[in-house]
C-alpha cells in the first residue's frame, strides 16, 4: 500500500488532474485466504527477514529447475514451505464464505496440501 501511495503522489506530481484508482490485491481474494497470506507474509517480512532476503535472491533459473525437474529446493524455499504450511493450519475461516472468487477455496488448500511438510522430501 505504501508504495502505490508514493506512486500515487509522484504522478499527481507529475500531473495533478490524473485520475488515479488503486486497487488492493488482497480484496481479489477469498478473505479467509486473504488473512492466512497476510499473516504469512507479514511474518516472513518482519520475522524472517534473512529468509525473504534469501529467497528474493533465488534466480529464474532456480525455480524452473525445481518445477521442471523434481530437483529438491533448496532450503530456502524448503523453509518458505514450512512457514506456508503452517498458516494453512487456519483451513475453517475458509469454509462459508460467499464471494466471487470462490475458486481459493479450492486452490490455496490444493497449494497447502501439494508444499512439502517441514523435514519432508518434496515429491
């Protein structure tokens, strides 16, 4: 959010009449699902702030090598993992919710139930 407000300020700068419109991600989402992701990367970011470092210095490269050939990840995304499947421990704020994206429901637990468990070998 800050930094689309800073984008908002520099293009008013640049031309006060803009019509600017921003839209926030997370209501795109189921909010139970919305709420876990938060909570997950607000405690990679203010917690774990060598793994967001580290895994934000993972290249292209290391991420189609392990979607493509069942490569093990390596531990920083082992570790990514770990904190995912963790929050998706809150599965019941997801039950009952009546939005437009009702697809979450589906795909965020299917992404839970697919990560690798903590100690795990990915398959």
């Amino acid at each position: 959010m800050r930094a689309s407000d800073a984008i908002s300020a520099a293009l008013r700068t640049l031309d006060p009449a803009a019509s600017i419109r921003r839209l926030d991600f997370w209501s795109l989402m189921n909010p139970g699902v919305a709420a876990t992701l938060k909570q997950t990367y607000l405690e990679i970011v203010l917690r774990r702030t060598d793994l967001y470092d580290r895994v934000h210095r993972l290249d292209e490269h290391t991420w189609r090598r392990v979607t493509l050939t069942g490569e093990d990840p390596p531990p920083e995304l082992r570790d990514l993992s770990g904190i995912i499947t963790a929050n998706c421990a809150s599965r019941d704020r997801f039950v009952g919710w009546d939005g437009p994206y009702k697809s979450d429901l589906l795909l965020y637990p299917t992404i839970c139930a697919a990560l690798p468990r903590p100690g795990q070998r990915a398959r």
